[in-house]
C-alpha cells in the first residue's frame, strides 16, 4: 500500500543517512513497536522494511569495497609492511638481553625491599609493644599508689571522725559547762552499732571498737563495776547472762574483768602488768565494738598484753598521733592473711585556740588541756588496700609488702582480684628496673612528731611479672614481619607471572595482528585502510556517551516522524461503525513510552524536562489520545460515616486489604489501576495497549471486586471492625481519553478528558452493592456478546453537567460469561458443557469474522 511505501521510504533513507548502528536500531525499534501491535498489517509491513533496509545495506557495503573478485590481492611485502610493526633499529637479542637484566633488578629489588621492610616492621612492632607494656605498667603503679594511700586515709579519717564523737560527747569541756564530773575512762556510747557501721563501710575495714585508757592501780576496779552496769549496751545478751549449754571460757561475761592469755593461750584475769611496755601498769580493754557478733569473746581482752598490739599502743600513748600495729594474723583467718590494727587516739578534751576561751556556767574560764584517755581502732586486712583498683585487662601486677619491723608480704594483683602469694618478696628480679615504690602516710603525723624511728611505717613495692609482659609484648612482630615477608614472596611471583602472561599475550596479539593485518590488506585497498584507520583513531577520542546519545536521537527522531506521518493516515481512516481498535506505529510508539513509565521509574532527572518545546519532536510532551477505553470509579458506601467512629489503625485496616485485593484481581484481569482517592479505588482498561472487549473486561473485575468487597467486609467484621453495614458502589464508562506523563519532580501518569468526568458520575449515582454502567459502555458490552448482563435502569438519571442519562446495572450470567479451558481439561467437560462451549467459541469466531467485514467497509 501506499502507507507501507511511505514508511519504507522514510526509513530506509534515515538508515542510509545514519549507518550500519542506526539501521540496525532503527530495525529493532520498528520491530518492538510492531510486536506489541495486534494487526498483522502492520507487523509484516515493518518486517518488510526492516528486511530490505538490510538487504539494501549489504549491497551498498559489497559495491563500497569493490567485492573479493574485484580487488586485486595484496603482494607479500605490502602484505608485510601493513601487519609488522615499526622496524626497531636494535637486534631482538639485545632487546631480550635489556628485558632479562630489567627482570634481575627487579627481582632484587624486591628482595632488597622485603628484608628492608621486614626488618623495620620487626622493629617497630617490637618498639610499639615495649612502648605500650611500659605506658600501662606505669598507669598501673600510679592506680595502685593512689589506691593503697586513699585505702590507708579512709580508715584514719573513720577513726578521727569516731574519736571526736567520743570527745564531743564525753570531753571534760562539755561536763564542765554541764556542771557535771569527767566521765573517763567510763565512757559507753548508746547505739554504737548504728554510729560504727557506716564508717567501717567507708574504712572498709573488718571491725570498729571504742577501747579505754585503764590504769591499774588508780581506775580498774571502778571502770570494771562500770563495764558490768553498762553490759546491756553492748547488743549481746551473753556478755550479761551466758547461754547454759556453754562451758569455760566460752560462757565468761563481762562481769569477769578484763582478762588476757597466758603463755599457753588460756584465758586468765589480766594481772594488769605488762612487762616490756614502757606502760607497765597501762590496760587497754576492748569495750564496744561492731560488728559484735563475730567478736563479742574481744569484749574486755586486754589489747596491751600482746607484743604486736603493744608496741603501736605505747607509740599512740608516747607521741598521741594514730598508729599501726605490725602484721598480724587473725584468728578469725583459717589461713594466712596478713591484717593490721589502726589506733587512734580519743583525747579528754579538745584543743581550742588561746584566742578562744572556753567558759564554765559561773564565767570562769575553762582550762584547755589534752590526755588520752581511750583509743578508736579500726582491723583491716591488706589485700583489700588492693581490689577492685585495675582494669580487668591487667594481669599479673606484683606488690611487695614491707614493714618497718622487717615483716614482708607478696600479693599477685590481676583486675578486681587479689592473690596472696605468700610470705618473702615473690617478684621476678629481671623486673628489678621497673621497681616502683610508694610509702603510706597517716594523716600528718610526720608534721607533728617529725621523723621517728620507732614508729612501725609501711612500704608498697610494685613490680610486673612475665603475665603482665606477655598481654602487651607478642609475637605479633614475628607474625608481621612473616606477613610482610610472605607478601613480598607472594608480589615477586605475582609480577613473574604477570610478566609471563604479558609476554604470551604479546606474542599471540603480534600474531593475531600480523593475521588480522593481512585479511585487512585483503579487504581494502590502501587509501581506504589508511582513513578507516583514522576514523577509528577519531572515534576512540571522542566521548562514547555523546556519540552514542546523539546517534541514539536521531535515529529516534526518524523512526518517530515516519511513524508520527503513518499515524496521522490511520487515524484519519481507522474510524468504524464498529468501534475497532487503529493500530498506528506513531501510537505504539508514545504507548511503549507510557507503558515502561507504568513498569519502571516515575521521575525524570530535573535535566530531561523540557523548558521548551523548539528543538523537534524528542522534546515533546509523552502523550496521546486513546480513543478505546473504559474506566471504572469505585467508592465505599458508609465509609465516611463508619470512619470517623473508628481509629486510625482500624481505618487504614480496611482500606489496605480491600485495596490490595483488588490490585491482585486487577493483576489476574489485564487491569490498569490508575490510582486511589480517599476511599475511591479507579481503574481503567484499553491503556497503554488497546483491548477488543474493554468494556467487558473492566466489567467482569467490577463483578470480583464486589465479591471480594463483602468477602473483606464480613472477615474483618469478625475480627471486631462491624463492617457488614458497609458495601461499595461501581461507575463504568467508556470513551475516549487523553493520555500522558506528566513530567515534573515527581512524574506521574495523568488521565484527562469527559470519559473521566462521566464515569465519576457514573459512580456518584449509583447504589452500593451496584455497578452502574453508561449507555456507551452498555452498548460495547452488547457488541461483546454479553448482553445478558445489562439490565436497564427504571427511570433516568439526572447527571451534574450531563443532564439526563439512561443507564444500566450490570449482573454477571455465568453462563454468557467467557471462560478459558486448557485441552486436557476441554477433554474431561461433559457433553452439554462441552455444547456450550462450542456454541459460545463458535459466536465468537462469526462476530470476528463481521468485524473484519466492517473495517473493509
């Protein structure tokens, strides 16, 4: 026809223009666009085009290059001068010998590199380590100082802080302005419990006690008739009354006196002398004490009969200032842990400043001096100086204890733990260089007293041991450097592969060249090989994305416009009485440009919009008229009313699933939906590909839309929702519509025209549980042969904008309706089913066979 002529013409003469690409494009293009076109015209037209545009470019390309018949063969030497490469004035042995010796140097480069590296790996690793082990051992010895010094002040400021309570309470300064006798040494504090146990908390010591000052021969026999009095204040009853099931010692009371052991550790009335002592005639008893009921058989021991106590009481009498005994072990401890006392001194009075006077109730003033009358001690065990101090990543830091009296203790200190490693000095002496050593302090007794030799001091000596070392000095320098030193190993024979590799690729190019050399020199004659040289020199320099995007144009822009003229002569002819489909290629074109918006990406790069509309047909607007459609609006009736009774959760409930189950029937029914507003669900069919039965098509999906909208309603209703009071209403209507992207930040598929409006009103007045259907759409049901299904509205409709229309319901007549049967199952049907799908298949193939008539006509 005169059509396919055009379209032949237009687009070989592009494909001429163009080349061996765009021809090949273009046939593709073509080809696509006629694939998805339901007329055989169409597609056989393209097809004949697509085949003689090839066959006409083959001939072209045999008559350019003169044919193998017409070109004369090459001779040998110009055969050889194209292939070969540029002559090399040296000898090929001296250039092997120059690639050999690069090769040597090389390699010992890489040797030399990889034992230099190696080597300052090695050394650095091990210096890095070193550095790290020191950094944290340092860190340790100051954590540990300041831990073991604060552990020492905590315990002498709880013992100050009980002594002044006993002195604010019981000194003679405060009897006196109460116009009452001095009370010492018969002092006993009244809920000494609650007054002790906070500060031996914070001391974080073992036990607290309130010992009194108790001359033989001036006080003891009144202080002990005062200790039987006061007895019930201590918190034990068997200190008053023993319990009958105990025996001698255990059942002793306070009421025995204060007693001590003999050189056979029995228990004996103290004889109130202590020989050695420079206070011969002193007792100090143990009278309140907390915790009690670990240590009520302490309760009135004498703490000045024994050696280790004896001496740090004697230097607290001698120079008032607090002291520590020597090592002990206690006999709470089954095993050995070493432990210490602290005494502090519990003075008579306060020392106030002369420029203070204190007065009595006459005005008189008080004489301000100071004696000791009592101690505060305070038993501590010197592990516990020393946890809960280091992170738990330290391990095996050792601390030496040492007294002045030649006593010396090891601990392991690893973390939170602490490991006595027993008597004598434990360190490794290869860690002698790291020695650090920390002397404890009590308060400012050196202040006071000045230097004494006599005083039993203490001495923490750190070291770390080979645990400690091994967490921060590794094997991780061997291991770096054999890493190193196998990458080197691994690069060397890397790169002598590589070489080989390119080696055996030169040689098999230079052959590979030297071949395609000669079928080159074959095809063409030397002018032309040397320009398709430099056009191919051209090419390779110029950007491939701009080449590729103009060549990709333009030959867009000749199919388009040959397909743009061909569609302006279908369109002018295709109407009919009939109401078939045109299938134009300028049609197919813009709807495979709708279609791949619908399946891919709906937003355009700000770049691609156009701002005009001059530069041709490639700017233009993506869009067309689609004469062939029908689009249904669907609306919840109820909905407004149950929503605002509902939350938000239970609203969207609905709406999801409802939706979803129709997006699923508009999958199974070749249904496009358009979108949703609100409540409303619209869909439309004939868009982007044109459908013969549209109408009925888009009516069977309103058919199982309604079903399945009472199938959610009643599951959900179920579940609590009460939505069987709701039910939806349908609107069909067909017509034709314009169609497009409308490209912006945000592109979408747009839908304009009455057909939209009317199928809106459609919706609008109908009922719910009802599809509404125009007269338009009734009538191209019919035309399907599924005129069963309408039934005709009583009355008319008054329309906004329309007027009045008649319209019809559509019910779904299964036995009218169009079913799809494979071959085995066509097989299985019984004798009238299988009647009636003959009779139906065989109505379809005659009203086929009219419509063909019809577009003749």
């Amino acid at each position: 026809s005169s059509e396919e002529k055009k379209l032949h013409n237009t687009t070989t003469a592009s494909a001429m223009e163009d080349g061996d690409v765009q021809i090949i494009s273009s046939a593709s293009s073509t080809s696509e666009t006629n694939n998805s076109s339901n007329k055989s015209t169409s597609r056989e037209s393209i097809s004949t085009s697509s085949t003689g545009i090839l066959r006409m470019r083959r001939k072209s390309s045999r008559a350019s290059s003169g044919g193998s018949g017409d070109h004369p063969p090459m001779s040998n030497a110009e055969s050889g001068r194209s292939a070969s490469s540029p002559v090399d004035d040296d000898h090929p042995e001296k250039q092997n010998r120059k690639v050999c010796m690069l090769r040597g140097a090389m390699i010992v480069t890489l040797l030399t590199a990889t034992v230099a590296v190696a080597t300052l790996v090695y050394l650095y690793v091990t210096r890095d380590e070193e550095r790290n082990f020191q950094t944290q051992y340092q860190d340790s010895v100051s954590k540990v100082a300041e831990a073991f010094q604060y552990g020492i002040d905590t315990k002498h400021d709880a013992a100050s802080t009980f002594s002044a309570i006993y002195t604010s309470i019981y000194g003679n300064i405060v009897q006196e302005v109460k116009n009452q006798k001095p009370v010492w040494p018969n002092a006993t504090l009244p809920f000494f419990a609650e007054k002790a146990k906070d500060l031996l908390k914070i001391s974080n010591g073992r036990a607290l006690s309130f010992n009194p000052i108790i001359t033989q021969d001036v006080n003891r026999l009144e202080w002990e008739a005062h200790a039987t009095e006061s007895a019930w204040l201590l918190g034990d009853k068997s200190l008053i009354v023993p319990p009958p099931d105990l025996t001698w010692p255990n059942n002793r009371t306070v009421s025995f006196g204060i007693y001590s052991r003999d050189a056979d550790r029995n228990v004996v009335y103290d004889p109130g002398f202590a020989p050695g002592s420079r206070y011969e005639d002193v007792l100090v008893p143990v009278w309140q004490i907390h915790p009690i009921k670990t240590n009520e058989k302490a309760v009135m021991f004498n703490l000045h009969s024994e050696k280790n106590r004896q001496r740090a009481l004697d230097d607290m009498l001698e120079y008032e200032v607090p002291t520590l005994t020597a090592i002990l072990q206690l006999v709470q401890d089954s095993e050995t842990r070493p432990s210490s006392i602290l005494f502090f001194p519990v003075f008579d009075n306060f020392e106030t400043p002369e420029d203070f006077p204190v007065f009595d109730n006459v005005g008189m003033p008080i004489v301000n001096g100071t004696n000791v009358v009592g101690s505060i001690s305070i038993v501590f065990s010197w592990d516990t100086l020393l946890q809960r101090i280091l992170p738990n990543y330290i391990k095996g830091m050792i601390c030496v204890l040492q007294s002045s009296t030649g006593q010396v203790y090891s601990y392991s200190v690893s973390g939170n733990d602490v490991t006595f490693l027993g008597e004598g000095d434990k360190h490794d002496p290869k860690y002698d260089k790291y020695k650090e050593v920390v002397q404890a302090t009590l308060g400012n007794t050196a202040e006071q007293i000045g230097q004494v030799d006599y005083l039993i001091t203490y001495t923490l000596v750190m070291y770390p041991s080979q645990t400690f070392e091994n967490e921060y000095v590794t094997n991780r320098a061997g291991i770096y450097t054999a890493g190193v030193v196998l990458i080197f190993l691994c690069t060397s024979a890397l790169f002598l592969l590589y070489d080989y590799l390119v080696e055996d690729r030169q040689q098999k190019t230079a052959r590979f060249a030297r071949q395609s050399a000669n079928i080159v020199d074959a095809m063409f004659p030397a002018g032309f090989r040397e320009r398709l040289y430099k056009s191919h020199q051209n090419n390779n320099n110029n950007s491939g994305s701009k080449a590729n995007s103009r060549r990709s144009s333009d030959n867009d822009e000749a199919t388009i416009k040959a397909s743009n003229r061909t569609n302006g002569e279908n369109r002018s002819r295709s109407q009919s009485p009939s109401r078939r489909r045109s299938s134009t290629m300028g049609r197919k074109i813009v709807t495979l440009q709708i279609d791949k918006f619908m399946k891919g990406t709906r937003s355009a790069p700000k770049d691609h919009i156009p701002t005009n509309y001059s530069n041709g047909d490639d700017d233009k607007p993506i869009a067309d008229l689609f004469l062939d459609t029908s689009i249904m609006f669907a609306d919840i009736v109820g909905f407004t009313k149950w929503s605002t009774e509902r939350s938000p959760n239970e609203v969207f409930t609905l709406l999801e699933r409802l939706f979803w189950e129709f997006d699923e029937l508009a999958a199974q029914h070749n249904v496009f939906k358009l979108g949703t507003i609100g409540d409303c669900y619209i869909a439309v069919t004939g868009i982007p590909n044109p459908i013969e039965d549209h109408a009925s098509l888009l009516t069977q999906f309103s058919f199982a839309a309604r079903e399945k909208v009472r199938e959610v309603c009643a599951q959900l209703d179920a579940e609590g929702l009460d939505t069987l009071k709701l039910d939806m209403r349908f609107g069909i209507h067909s017509g034709a519509i314009t169609a497009g992207i409308l490209r912006g930040t945000k592109s979408r598929f747009e839908l304009f025209g009455d057909t939209i409006n009317t199928a809106s009103r459609m919706e609008s007045t109908s009922v719910g549980g009802k599809i509404q259907v125009s007269a338009e759409t009734a009538e191209l049901i019919k035309l399907d042969r599924r005129g069963k299904w309408l039934v005709k509205r009583d009355g008319m409709i008054t329309a906004k904008g329309k007027g009045e229309l008649q319209t019809y319901w559509a019910e779904p007549n299964p036995v009218g309706s169009r079913v799809s049967f494979s071959d085995e199952a066509i097989d299985h049907l019984p004798d009238d089913d299988f009647n009636k799908l003959e009779s139906q298949e065989s109505d379809r193939y005659y009203q086929h066979e009219y419509d063909k008539q019809d577009e003749k006509v």
